[in-house]
C-alpha cells in the first residue's frame, strides 16, 4: 500500500508547533530548503525551531484510506 499524504501547506513562520504528537509529516525548511520526514514525538514537540518549516503536509492515516475505498465499494441501494 502506498502512503497518501495531504496537500503541501504554507506555515506562517510562527514559533507555534502545526503538528500533533504522533502524526507522521514532510516538511520543507531550514536555511538550505531541505526536505525532511519524520513523526512528532515529545522531543520534537519541545523544539523552538518551527519558525524554520516552509511547508509541510501530513500522512493520512492507513485506516482512512482503508474506510474511504470500503465506501467507494459500496451499493448504491441496499435491499431491506
């Protein structure tokens, strides 16, 4: 299975952590335009360097997918 990631967002440059613990992300930033992916942890939480994230997208969960194509499957009627 292939990972789907959300569209490329714009951080505004902010101290402000945009991400949750546990969420795996990509992220463009830092003085050379580096691309990097890594999951927030507790440690990366506490890091001040977020002002230095350009843009960053977050993986969709494996469980959402799974339900998105169980619905796409679906019958348009059901039989009662």
């Amino acid at each position: 299975m292939t990972e789907e990631w959300g569209p490329w967002i714009e951080h505004d440059g902010s101290k402000v952590c945009p991400f949750q613990i546990g969420q795996r992300v990509q992220t463009i930033g830092g003085p050379w335009d580096q691309f990097d992916e890594w999951t927030v942890n507790e440690y990366a939480a506490r890091l001040k360097t977020y002002h230095l994230v350009k843009r960053y997208r977050i993986r969709r969960p494996r469980g959402l997918k799974i339900l998105q194509d169980l619905i796409e499957k679906l019958p348009e009627t059901v039989e009662a």
